[in-house]
C-alpha cells in the first residue's frame, strides 16, 4: 500500500467510527436537551397550579378547585410521560435496559438481572428508530469533531512514512 492509499483508509477508518460515536453523542444530547425542556414546563405548570390555588382556594374561598387545574394535571401527565419515553430512546442509544425489577440499567441483551439476579423479559428489537429522524442533522458537528482525528492521524501517517525510509 502506498502513502496515500495508507493515508485514506486510515482516514476513514478513522472518520466512520468516529462519526458514528459522534453521532450517538449528538442523539444523547439532543434528547437530554429535550427532556430537560419538559422538565422546565412541568416546573412552569407547578408554578400556575400554585397561583391557580392561591387564587381559587384562598383569595376566593373556593373548597374544590380541582376542576379548576384539570388541565394543568392533564400536562404534567404529557410531559413526565414525555420524559419517560425519551429515558427509554437514550438508553436504547447507549445499548442498555432499565432492570424491571430493581430498575438499575442493565445491558440490553442480559437475560438476567447481574444487580439483583431478576430474569429479564424478552423483548423484540425495535433499534435504530430513535436515530431515523436525527441522521443527517448533525453533520457538520460530526466533520468538526472528526477532522481533528483525521489530522492526528495524519501526522501520524507521515511520521510513520518517514521512518520506513
Ligand atoms: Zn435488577
């Protein structure tokens, strides 16, 4: 193999793992970012409930305003849902499972619990749905990153190169 040939299967090598770990981080941080936004409405909606049932209950005398934050309730049930949903997409991402039993994340293929020894049920295979929509997004993040890596190893090529002749 000559530099050059050496030179660019290196570089992908390098770029495909790279990118693909890049790219799971990205995805990771995406859904954080997410979950953190839904943590921050449901501080929000506490936040009107209380103004709801300082205004109702105590400036109004009302006894039963429960009514009255239906449909604040009815958010915070979307959201934490919402949060649980995105808890799930981050740790199929990462290739690992919540234990049924003492909910400790666990690798996703384990038949068994190695915390608390609990059979783990079987479940179909359902990867790759997180990533569909995020791919392709985060491509200049990823080139950033990764031409870094491809420049080291560059360097380390050359360096290479040199000492054979
Ligand atoms: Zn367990």
């Amino acid at each position: 193999m000559d530099f050059f040939e050496k030179l660019g299967k290196k570089a992908t090598e390098t770029f495909n793992s790279a990118a693909e770990k890049t790219n799971k981080i990205a995805s990771e941080a995406k859904i954080r970012i997410k979950m953190n936004d839904c943590k921050s409405k449901i501080k929000d909606i506490y936040q009107d409930i209380g103004k709801i049932v300082y205004q109702k209950f105590v400036l109004e005398g009302k006894i039963e305003v429960k009514e009255d934050i239906e449909e604040q309730l009815t958010k915070i049930k979307e959201y934490t849902d919402q949060i649980e949903e995105y808890e799930k997409q981050i740790l199929e991402l990462t290739n690992l499972k919540q234990c049924e039993n003492c909910k400790n994340k666990i690798d996703k293929n384990a038949k068994f619990c190695p915390e608390c020894g609990a059979k783990q049920p079987e479940e179909p295979v359902h990867e790759a749905e997180v990533l569909e929509n995020e791919e392709n997004q985060d491509e200049e993040e990823i080139i950033e990153d990764v031409s870094n890596e491809v420049e080291e190893t560059l360097e380390d090529t050359v360096e290479e190169d040199n000492n054979n002749e």
